[in-house]
C-alpha cells in the first residue's frame, strides 16, 4: 500500500505536539484553579480574622469606656505592674483583694485562653509599648510601617509545629478612652498606637477546600483524559484519511495519466473550448501545423472562414443548435491541402454550456480517395456512354439491314417476321438511346421509355390514320436494365400481336398499357385491348403463332407471373418483383 511516509510522520508529530498542548493546558488550568483554591482560602482565612479583629476592637472598647474592670487577683491574675501610676489599681471589697484590668490586659488575657485551645491567637503590638511582651519585633515593625502608608492590612503564612498559620497585622487607632492610660506617652486621639496581629490556624479550613481539591483534580483529570482520547482518535481518524486521499490522489493520477494516454494516441484530434471560444484543451498538435495551435489563442485563428461562422454561431446562440452536425473544412499548408471533419458536441454543467469539445478527424485520405473514386466514375460514365452509344448504333444498323433486306421479299410472312425482328431490336435500341441522352445508367425513366417504344410501334404498324387509340398509365418507377430490357420486349410483343390482329379490317379501339407499382417492390404489367380478342381459346396453346411464348420466357427470367385475363378484348398480365 502507498503512503507518503513523510506526511504520515509529520501528522504524527502535529499529534504528539497538541498532546503536548493539550497537558500544559490541563496543567497550567490545574495550577490556575489550585492558585484560585488557595486564594479563597487565604480570602476565607482573612475574612474570619477580620472577624475577630472586629471583635477585639468591641471588647477593648468595651471595657476602656468603663475603664477597664476590676477582678479577683489570683494566680492567673496578677495585678499589673505597667498600671501602678494608676490610682486605686488594687482595691479590697469584702475582704478580698481586686485588681484593675485594663482592655489591653484583658485581651492578652483572653487571647493566652485561646491559644492554650488551639483557638486563634491575638495580641497587641506596638513601637512604643507599655509592655515589652507587646514591643514588636522585626516582622511586626514592617507591618506596622506598612500600615503608617494607610494600609488596611499586613499579613504573611507561617508555619509552627507543621501547620500553616495566616498572621494578619490590623491598625489600633487611639480612641478618647485609650488616653487614660497612655496619654502619658503622647498620643492624641486618631494617632496609630499600634496594631493588632490575629494568627488564624488553616488546617480546618484547609480540610474543607481539600475535596474542592480532589473534585478539580478528578473533573481535570476526566476532562483530559476526554481531550487526550478525542486527540488521538482525531489524529487517527486523520492519518487514515490523509492515507485515503494519498491513494485516491495516486489512483485519480494514474487515471488521469491513462487518460491522457488514450486521448494522446486518439487518431483525432480533440479540442476543449470555453463558452467564449478560448482553447482550453489540446490532447495533442498535428505536427503539419508547425506547432500553432496553443492553448489559451481563440480557435477561430485556425479554422477556415467557414468554419470560423459556424463556431461563432454556435458560441452566440447555443440554444439553437443542432449539434454532433458534421462540418468539413480545408487548411492549406505549403504541403497541399488538409482536409478535417468536425464534430461539435456542448459540455454542461447544471444544464448550462460552460465550454464545448471539437472532435476534428484528419479526412485527407478519405477526401483524396473520393475525389479518385468519383473521377474514376466519371471516366467510367464516359465509357459506359460510349458503349451505349455504340450498342444503339449497332442496334440501329441491324435494323437498317432487316429493313433492307426485307425490301427484296415477296413474301409478306416473311416480311412481318423481319418487321418483328426489327421492333424487339429497337425495342432494345431505345433503352440505350434514352441512357445514353440521360446519363443515368443504373435506372431508367421507365414512363419515358414506354411512351417512345409505343410510339415507334403505333407509326410502325398502324397506317389507317387514327382508329387505334394507345392510352397509357404508368407509375414513377425507375427500373434498372435488367428488369427493363425484358419488359420492353414483352410490351413490344403484346402490344405488337394487339395492333396486327385484335382490329381487323377497319375496327376501331383501344389498347391499354399500365404498369403500377403495389407494396414490397411488386409490380404490375398489363396490357389489354378492346379487340375481338382471342376467338380460338386454342390458339393460347400454340404461343408460337401469337409471340407468347417469347413472352412467357421474359417473364419466367424476371421470376414472374403471366395471366390472361378473359372479357372484352384480350388483357395479359405479368406481375414480378424488383430487387
């Protein structure tokens, strides 16, 4: 099987490459939604610290508008040293010693609680603190910096005993309830005192984002799996179509190849024109042409004049014409003469010409061969002329000499008898007479013919003025010498036997000749008289004394049929068939 082994490696590395693709872009898509999960859960994280941060900030406020509260001192509880400049920071009620809880105490208080619970963490941080547990460090000093630029937030992750901790750094604005602690370090209502950091713990959350995780993992990894399948089914589906082609492609090429080969060696040459008559085509060039015809010249360069009208024709009214008509037309090169027949057939495309095709067939030969054939008729016409003339003339002085030898008879039978001779002579005289005035030797004017034979036999045998009347009826039927010759022998029998022997004495009548033509080639000759017709009906079987049977022998070599009709007069009839 042919493939182009090349194209089929090229198709193979256009699949290998989208694969490619097609993973960084799952990849890329997954880091993506990773970078988005874990930006909603730093959002979640902040969220909740925010939350807290707010809280704080009630509490605190809370108990600086009251000035902070007064608790049981205990071991958790110890009074504060960073407060001893305050008045009555102890005080005894009931016996039992109190101490003053300022917010700022209070809240690391409750934050060192939530801490021991594994809860968010809280504290107070400060470049200027009271107390040195809130003085911020390095990390925090940043942030509050951050924060002095009008910040809403610092924040960073963090990891402590292996899991992750968001630290967000909030401002701590000093409020008209703060001054009675640390007025006496300068600040003023609104002055930024500091900031409170609040360390979020993202394991829980960090648990519930897992199985949006997992889920993201799965649909990707479904979602590629589909991409990477489709990818290789296309690719697949692909190579076996560009093989398809490929084959197609070499097998519609060979074909073509064929094609041009049997239209190459065609004995004709074969031309494509467009509607505007513009060679489109050649299959090949006759070399006699010098190479002229090219393709893209209009044909009407290399056609006859002639035939330049009826191709022009054609083009302006396509509609009309009758096409596949032979066209013959000549090119005269230094050579002589070339002699081509066209043949122009539409070429349509949803019933519409779009061009046509021009078969032309070299013809010289046959035109050569013609015109040799028809001069060699000639010459032989001129020949056959001739001998027709010479016949009749030969015929003419037979009966020159029947009629001269007759004059030195006395005896009248015998001199009928010559008389006879003379009339099947020139009955056959005439046939070569009228060929040779017509110049068609292979039919003859048979009503033409009869008339003048009967017109010699009436001058001939009736001499008594006009008692006898000749009438005849004779279809157009030509007849060739073989068929005509006998008939004119018999018609001179016949009509001879009427004029001597059906009007004796001075009877008057009528003799009829016809000759019709029925279905299939079949024909009819009658020749009747009004006479006293045949008395001795023996007499019909001695043909010798009426002629018939000379009659009888024509008819049997035209393969016909003689009857004798009976009735007024006498009537014979021979049918027969021509070829």
């Amino acid at each position: 099987m042919f493939v182009r082994t090349d194209e089929i490696k090229k198709i193979k590395r256009y699949k290998y490459w989208l694969l490619l693709m097609w993973t960084i872009v799952v990849v890329f898509s997954a880091i993506i939604d990773y970078l988005q999960i874990n930006e909603n859960l730093v959002s979640e994280a902040h969220i909740a610290a925010k939350i807290h941060h707010g809280k704080d900030i009630l509490y605190r406020r809370w108990s600086a508008i009251r000035g902070g509260v007064y608790v049981p001192i205990d071991e958790h509880t110890q009074p504060n040293p960073h407060l001893n400049y305050i008045p009555n920071r102890d005080v005894t009620i009931n016996g039992k010693a109190y101490t003053l809880v300022n917010p700022a105490y209070m809240t690391r208080q409750v934050y060192e609680l939530a801490q021991k619970d594994g809860e968010v963490s809280s504290r107070l941080i400060s470049d200027n603190a009271i107390n040195p547990i809130n003085q911020a460090n390095e990390w925090e000093h940043h942030a509050l910096q951050v924060l002095k630029t009008m910040a809403e937030h610092h924040d960073t992750i963090f990891i402590k005993n292996g899991e992750r901790y968001l630290s967000v750094v909030r401002p701590f604005f000093t409020e008209k309830s703060c001054l009675k602690c640390h007025a006496q370090q300068g600040y003023k209502e609104g002055d930024l005192r500091g900031g409170i950091i609040i360390s979020m713990p993202l394991t829980e959350i960090e648990r519930s984002y897992k199985s949006q995780e997992m889920r993201l993992l799965i649909i990707l990894g479904v979602i590629y799996l589909i991409g990477f399948g489709l990818i290789q089914l296309g690719a697949s589906k692909i190579e076996k179509d560009f093989i398809t082609i490929i084959e197609t492609k070499k097998s519609l090429t060979e074909s073509e190849a064929k094609i041009e080969t049997y239209l190459r060696n065609a004995p004709n040459i074969i031309t494509v024109i467009d509607k505007n008559g513009v060679i489109q085509y050649l299959n090949r060039m006759d070399d006699r042409f010098d190479n002229k015809i090219i393709i893209g010249r209009n044909i009407s360069e290399f056609v006859g004049e002639e035939t330049k009208f009826v191709i022009a024709d054609i083009l302006d009214h396509p509609d009309e014409t009758v096409y596949n008509k032979a066209i013959e037309y000549s090119v005269h090169i230094p050579e002589g003469i070339i002699w081509y027949e066209n043949r122009i057939a539409p070429i349509k495309s949803e019933d519409e010409n779009i061009g046509y095709i021009i078969i032309s067939t070299d013809i010289t030969e046959r035109k050569l061969l013609s015109e040799k054939i028809e001069n060699s008729l000639k010459e032989k016409e001129v020949l056959l002329k001739e001998v027709h003339h010479r016949v009749k003339n030969n015929m003419q002085i037979i009966t020159s000499l029947l009629n001269l030898q007759s004059s030195h008879l006395s005896d009248q039978n015998m001199i009928d008898v010559f008389k006879e001779s003379q009339s099947r002579i020139k009955s056959m005289a005439l046939i070569h007479e009228i060929m040779y005035q017509s110049g068609n030797f292979s039919n003859i004017d048979t009503k033409h013919y009869i008339i003048s034979l009967v017109s010699y036999l009436y001058r001939s045998y009736c001499l008594e003025g006009n008692r006898i009347k000749i009438t005849t009826d004779i279809d157009e039927v030509n007849l060739n010498l073989d068929v005509m010759i006998p008939c004119g022998i018999i018609i001179t029998e016949l009509v001879t036997n009427a004029l001597k022997y059906a009007f004796p004495g001075s009877r008057e009548g009528e003799i009829n000749i016809l000759l019709h033509s029925i279905e299939k080639n079949n024909i009819n000759l009658t020749v009747k008289d009004n006479g006293v017709g045949i008395v001795d009906k023996s007499v019909l079987l001695d043909k010798k004394k009426l002629g018939l049977q000379l009659v009888e022998t024509l008819t049997r070599q035209l393969k016909g049929k003689l009857n004798n009709d009976e009735g007024e007069g006498t009537s014979f009839t021979i049918s027969f068939k021509i070829e």
